[in-house]
C-alpha cells in the first residue's frame, strides 16, 4: 500500500513538473511575441507620424 502510495505520488509530481513547464515555456512565447507586437505597433505608429508630418509640410509648401 505504501509502495503504491509513492509511486502515486511521485508520478502526479513528474505531471506536475511537465505542466509547469509548459506553462513557463507558453508565458515566455507569449511574452516574446507580446515584445514583437509592440515594437511592430511601434514602428508602425512612428511611419503613420512622418508620413502625416509630411503631408502637411508639403501642404504649406504649396
């Protein structure tokens, strides 16, 4: 009884080391892909700025 109560015991430990894990490694990825987002609206926002100044310095140019 006991040897089945360890063996129980230390197989629900391997899963949840295994899903600990998983779950530090999907944070990571979500965290590495949520710093690519930002840094994708970034440039994004720094393009839609130059191109407004743009047009509106050619705007006073006419």
């Amino acid at each position: 009884m006991l040897c089945q109560n360890t063996a129980r015991r230390n197989s629900l430990q391997k899963k949840t080391l295994g899903i600990e894990s998983e779950r530090r490694l999907a944070s990571s990825k979500m965290t590495r892909e949520e710093r690519l987002l930002k840094e994708q609206l970034r440039h994004l926002n720094i393009e839609k700025a130059k191109n407004h100044l743009v047009h509106n310095l050619r705007g006073m140019s006419l």
